[in-house]
C-alpha cells in the first residue's frame, strides 16, 4: 500500500469521533404514530396488555395507601413511578418486538423478558433509584423549610392551591421539573435499547440523552403526551391504566424503533 492509501490522522480522528449509534430525525407526527402503533399491539395482544396495565394500577392503589400520611414522598415518588414507566414495561416491548418479528407474543416470554439482560438492567435501575431517592429528599427538604411541619395530603394539597404559597409552589415545581426531565432524557428509549441491541446501561443511557438533547421539541411533545395520557388515566381512580399503560408501553417500544437506527 502506498504512502498515498494510508489514512491519514484526520481520517482515523473523524473515525473515532463518529457516533457507533445513529438517530433518525424525527417529526411532530412521529409521537402520534407511535401511539397508534401502540393501540394496533395492544389489541393484537390484549391479555398480556390487561396483565401489566392491571399491575400499574394496583402499584397505583399501594402507593397511595402506604403513603397517605406522607405527601412529600406521594408527589415524588408518583411522579417518578411514572416516569420509570420504561424500565416497567419491558414486558410490553418484549411483546412489541415478537409482533414486529411477526411472531406471536407469550406471557411466559414477556415476564421473563428480563432474564437475558439482568445486569444491566440491574445497573440502570440502580441509577434511577438514586435519582428516586434524589428527588424525594429534595421535596422533603422543600416541605421542611416552607412549613411547620410536615403537613398530612389534605394540608398539602390546600398548600398547593394557595397564592401566598407562591414560593413554596415555585420551588417544587422547579425541583420536580428538574428531576423530572433528567430521569425522562436518561429513561427515554433506553430499556428498550437494552434488550434489543444487547448493549449496555451506560451507551443506552448516553443515546437516550444523546436523543432527547439533539430532538427536544420532539421529545417534549411525546413527553407531554405521555404526561397527559397518564394523568387523565389516573383520574378514574387509576383504572385508566389498564388500557393507558399498556398502549403507552408497546407505543415506547416503537418510539425508540423510529428514533435509533439500526
């Protein structure tokens, strides 16, 4: 080989910086593809959809009960068991990626999802945890200065509705949004990533914010979908979530299909 078809130090730097993994430009109809995606695997498969939408709901009723006497931690940790929905479901994108391979999902499969992958899927759940954690003890701190006391959940919720607690207000907002939208960016495609691509926890983790930097209006409005799909589910006593879980789920799975290249 000459001297000439040797690559040159610009050429192997260009190599080395050039991502392994490559993201598709996504649109604002994107997201609404997804969920009708979602909605077409969830009645291919009703029952295991039932299953997991059932299990979100009684984690709904646990939650609320365990932890009536303490709202500080109900409006953390609620807030974060939702947005842990990706690490939840991967039941559901088990059963997403059978449909898509033209296989027909089983229930035995989809609960047992996680076996290939335990560490990994250990290691970021260990990450979410500790922004969980995070995010809990900054809201009881926020609690703690505001008010004498820790108020019950009815006291809180009046806290929450009154004007001359607008700094109170202004800071859980502010902590919570901040939590929110870091657990979202770092969890956004990145279980689904996991158990497609066998990769491990911290390159999910990094795409996963890699795409929500790089595409956040996108990522925001499927965000704020999932956000309002979730909340109007909660209202019937969460018995929205037995079809609103599910749906979300299996429409996850497609979202990171769209966002992350092959």
């Amino acid at each position: 080989m000459s001297a000439d078809d040797t690559p040159g130090p610009d050429a192997t730097d260009t190599a080395a910086a050039k991502p392994a993994i490559v993201l598709r430009r996504l649109s604002f109809a994107d997201p609404l593809r997804w969920l009708a995606l979602g909605w077409r695997d969830f009645i291919r498969c009703p029952g295991i959809g039932l299953f997991y939408g059932a299990c979100f709901m009684v984690m709904g009723w646990a939650l609320m009960k365990v932890y009536e006497t303490a709202p500080a931690y109900v409006m953390a940790l609620s807030a974060g068991f939702l947005l842990m929905g990706p690490f939840l479901c991967l039941g559901l994108y088990r059963a997403s990626q059978r449909l898509e391979n033209g296989e027909k999902p089983d229930f035995g499969d989809s609960l047992l999802a996680w076996d290939t992958r335990t560490g990994q899927l250990a290691i970021f759940g260990f990450v979410l945890l500790i922004l969980e954690m995070l995010w809990g003890r900054a809201t009881l701190v926020i609690f703690a200065v505001s008010f004498d006391g820790m108020p019950d959940l009815r006291g809180s919720l009046l806290a929450l509705m009154d004007p001359q607690n607008l700094g109170f207000i202004v800071a859980w907002v502010g902590v919570g949004a901040l939590f929110a939208g870091l657990i979202y960016a770092v969890s956004v495609v990145s279980i689904p990533m996991i158990l497609h691509r066998q990769t491990d926890a911290i390159t999910a983790g990094l795409t996963s914010m890699r795409l929500f930097f790089t595409q956040m209006p996108v990522m925001l409005f499927w965000g704020a979908l999932i956000t309002v799909g979730v909340v109007l589910a909660l209202l019937p006593w969460f018995a929205g979530l037995l079809v609103v879980g599910p749906v979300l789920g299996h429409a996850s799975w497609h979202a990171y299909r769209a966002a992350v290249a092959d």
